[in-house]
C-alpha cells in the first residue's frame, strides 16, 4: 500500500485518502492544534493554499490532541475555529495520534523520512510538516519552528509544480 492508499477518514468522518485529497498532486500534511504558540501558522498554511492551490497544490491539515492537548475541541469546534479564525479551506482530516502506540498509518510512514538534518522519528510538536509530490512520496520534511512562508518550504513546493 502507497501512501496515498492509506485509508483516512476527512473531520467530517468520511472516508478517504491522501490521493483523493491531493487529486495526484503535491500537498502539505501539516499536524495542526487550535490551542498552541504555533496556530498562527494556520494563517501561513492559508496562504500557501491560496497561492498554490491554483496549480494543484493543496494542505491537508490533521489535528493531534497530543501534544500538551492543545487540539480538545469536536470535530465541530475545530471545523469552527479554523474557518472563522483563520478561513481555513484546505482539508482537514479527523483528530490523529501522530506518536505513539496507536499512531495513525500515515503518520508511521511520515515519521520515517528525515528532515534535511538527517533527523527521522516521532513528530516533534504540533504543526510538523511534510511535503509529498503526486505519487505519495514523501519529499521534504520541515519540523514545527519552519514557518509555512520559509522559503525552504516555498522553493520545495515550486520544484514540484
């Protein structure tokens, strides 16, 4: 199985995966929490999928209550707050363990590919990211402190479109 025929399930609770999402093309998978230092990057990620989505691009946000549970909310509250907050209108997938015994699938393929450190392992914090190109491969990795904006993320997401 690829990594974009990993079963996922969207905030809404249907059935999904990361292919049906991206449509083939590159997406950002982002682990994301309404509650912590770092949400402001939601306002980043909007804007990545503003200007790239246009050429296919799209984010896919996965919250994680993992981390200090700063992701409590329903899947309700959190559809809420990132629409009216931030107008967030990328996919956003049901609350995920990204570390840990029962760690999504994706998240065990994701947490295997370094970062340009040479660093693999357990996510580090709320709003780790990930590149993948159209085929599901796992491209890049930036760790939570990388910005959306970074031009490391940017110059990535350009060489794939």
């Amino acid at each position: 199985m690829t990594l974009n025929e990993i079963p996922l399930r969207t905030l809404t609770d249907a059935p999904t995966t990361l292919g049906e999402l991206s449509a083939g093309k590159p997406a950002l998978i982002v682990n994301v929490a309404s509650r912590c230092g770092l949400t402001p990057q939601y306002a980043g990620l909007v804007k990545l999928q503003e200007q790239y989505g246009p050429r296919g691009f799209t984010v896919i946000g996965v919250p994680c209550n993992q981390f200090a549970g700063q992701e409590p909310g329903s899947p309700e509250e959190i559809q809420e707050f990132c629409s009216a907050t931030y107008g967030v209108d990328f996919p956003l997938l049901e609350k995920t363990d990204v570390n840990g015994p029962d760690r999504h699938p994706l998240y065990t393929e994701l947490a295997s590919v370094p970062d340009a450190d040479g660093e693999g392992g357990d996510i580090q914090w709320n709003f780790e990211k990930f590149l993948v190109d159209g085929a599901g491969n796992v491209v890049a990795r930036f760790r939570p402190r990388t910005v959306p904006e970074d031009p490391s993320v940017t110059a990535a997401i350009e060489k794939l479109l």
